[in-house]
C-alpha cells in the first residue's frame, strides 16, 4: 500500500535510456552498483528539497517525509504508508499536489491550500519541490552521468 500513498519525482533527462540500455549488457553487479550510486544522488536532492520547504507547519510536516527511492536514476519519493492521516481522510500524496502546486481560488479548496502557481511548460511551476528540482537539475545530471560513466567503465573491463 506504500504506493498509493507515496508521490514520486522521477529525474529523466537526455541519454538516460542508451546509458540504461548499456546496463543490460554489463553483469548485475553494475545494476545494483547503478542503483547505489542513483541513490546516493537523490539523498543530496532530497536534502535539497527539505530544506528549501516553507517553515509553515503543513509543509514541515510533509517536508520529513521527502526522501531518496531506489532506482538505477535519481528518485524523490514523498509521504509513505507511515504518514499521518489529515482532516477528511487525505494523505501526504493529497496534500503535496495541493501544498506544491496550489488551488483555484475561486474552487473548494482555496482555503486549504495557496494560490495556483504560474504555468510553466505543460504544467504549473510549483513552491519548493519542483523549483529546487529545476535549480540542482544540471549538477544532479552531472553527477549521475560521471557516476555512470565510471560504473561503466569498471564492470566493461
């Protein structure tokens, strides 16, 4: 039931899947190596992430619950089978669509949660997950791409 109620931000960039793709020729040790590193990596975005939450309790509350998932990339997992549940039966997967990317204020839930953030590609541009995402995004494709790089090249030999 942990799905259900966990949130996840799935990091993809350009050349992930031919790096992937590279892992199923390499022995297994280089997947669960892939898998260390990618975590390790979004434990450093997950810190991140936590402390650029807003110091209002509802989001120090779903803040604690930010942290690393394991995969062969970057993944921020939030809430979790463990969370507290809110007023009206909500979970943290609930709240930090409402907390990050706002309401209408004209809808039912304006006093619940802020105002719609301002869009940005095909979506909103969200309060502190996704903008902090969107700012350590090139220095986490870095050290996902290095790290590759270099499992790679340890497990080809």
């Amino acid at each position: 039931m942990a799905a259900k109620n966990t949130f996840a931000v799935r990091i993809k960039f350009e050349g992930q899947r031919e790096t992937l793709a590279a892992f199923k020729k390499l022995d297994k040790g280089a997947t669960v190596a892939a898998r260390d590193e990618a975590t390790k990596i979004a434990k450093f975005l997950a810190e991140r992430i936590r402390a650029k939450a807003p110091s209002d309790r509802r989001y120090q509350n779903l803040a604690v619950t930010v942290r690393a998932g394991r995969d062969r990339v970057p993944v921020i997992l939030i809430g979790g089978r463990a969370n507290p549940r809110v007023s009206g039966g909500g979970g943290p997967r609930e709240l930090v669509i409402g907390m990050e990317f706002g309401a209408d204020q004209a809808g039912p839930n304006a006093w619940r949660f802020p105002a719609r953030t301002p869009r940005l590609g095909g979506g909103n541009a969200g309060y502190w997950i996704y903008p902090t995402a969107r700012a350590n995004q090139a220095e986490v494709i870095r050290m996902w791409f290095d790290a590759m790089d270099e499992i790679i090249a340890e497990w080809s030999e």
